[in-house]
C-alpha cells in the first residue's frame, strides 16, 4: 500500500491556523500518512515574503512542532529561484521510492489559477490534488479549468491510493477567515493577533520585532 504525502506549500509570512486547520483536517478525514509543509523562497504568482526565510522556516516549525504527522520541509528555501510546484514535485519524486504518492493541498482560489501554473498537466502527472473548500461551495472558473475537472474529478477517495496521481479529489474543511496580511496589519498597528496562531510563533514574532 503506498503512502499518502500531502503538500502545503505557501510563503506562511506568518503561518497561521487558517493554513494549519484545514491541513488538519485532511490529514485526518483521509488517512494522508504526512503533511509535508513547504515554505516557499520566491513564490512566482504572489509578491516576495515581508521577512526572511529562515525566520519563516522557524516559525513553521514552531507552530508544527507537537503535531505529529507533520513534517517541515526546507527544500524550496535552499533552491535559488521561482518556486515552483513541478520542480518541488520532481525534487521529492528523485529522492523517494515509487510507493509514495504526492497529494497538492490547495484552496479554492487557488484551484481557479490551477490552469496558469507552470505546465499544470505535468503536475497532475506527478500528484493528485486535493482541494479544500467549505461544504457546499461551488467552484466554477475559466473553460480550461472546467475541462481538468472533467478530466480529474473524483468522489471517491481510494483513487488516491489506487492511481499514482491525477485525481483532483475536494474535501470540504472548516475555513478559517484568517490573513496573513491581516496579522502583519495588526502587528504594524500594535494590536494582538493572539488565537489566530499559535502562541509560541506569536512570542517568537514579538520577540524578533517582525512586522512591526
């Protein structure tokens, strides 16, 4: 039986329950061995992170620190460069067995930019896709994305396990209406954005100045 690795991939400019929550939640309603997540250097479709990588690096493993399941992966920090999704993806496919099978986590927005990603057929070659929305959302988007789903959809969450990749599988998740926009804005401003992540990347954040 192969494994499941799931992959959340973002710039976490700070990490926050709304990314770690709805992983969470896909780790345990689909049985996913491992959450791989993975802060980005210089993501090619948004701008460049407010602090540096290493400080962003630190706080992921904080806030993961004591879940188990979760593991931190640095790769995309040390490659010069765009990140972006195919080279991840062909990066962990060189260093680990075939009996691994790689699920992109995504949201809904960012399922509508799916089809401008760097060569998204070839991502769907190398991963599933697992995207997480509120229960009852509707998702609708250019042609293109309309025929990948036609393509790709599943309902049914053994593909995952049974095919190398190409499934695009949603599972709805509690959707936490948190920004990391919105806690750098709070910090700037000298408000608290306790409870909107975990208290030992707060003190961290404090203690370094960051965003202020």
């Amino acid at each position: 039986m192969p494994r499941l690795i799931g992959i959340l991939g973002g710039t976490f400019d700070p990490i926050h329950y709304g990314h770690l929550r709805p992983a969470l939640e896909v780790w345990q309603g689909l049985g996913l061995d491992e959450i791989r997540l993975i802060p980005l250097r210089d993501p090619p479709h948004r701008g460049r992170p407010r602090v540096d990588a290493e400080q962003r690096l630190h706080m992921v493993r904080l806030a993961v620190a004591d879940q188990a399941g979760f593991v931190v992966d640095d790769r995309e920090l040390r490659r010069e460069g765009l990140s972006y999704t195919l080279d991840t993806l062909r990066s962990l496919r060189a260093e680990m067995r075939d009996e691994v099978h790689f699920c992109i986590l995504l949201g809904s927005d960012a399922l509508l930019g799916f089809p401008d990603w760097h060569e998204p057929d070839e991502v769907l070659r190398l991963a599933h896709m697992i995207v997480m929305h509120r229960p009852g959302e509707r998702v609708s988007g250019v042609p293109s994305l309309q025929t990948l789903l036609r393509q790709h959809q599943t309902r049914d969450p053994s593909r995952l396990r049974n095919k190398a990749a190409g499934a695009i599988l949603f599972h709805p998740v509690t959707q936490l209406e948190i920004s990391a926009t919105a806690i750098r804005a709070m910090l700037a401003s000298g408000e608290s954005p306790r409870f909107l992540l975990p208290d030992p990347v707060l003190t961290y954040m404090q203690q370094q100045g960051l965003y202020n």
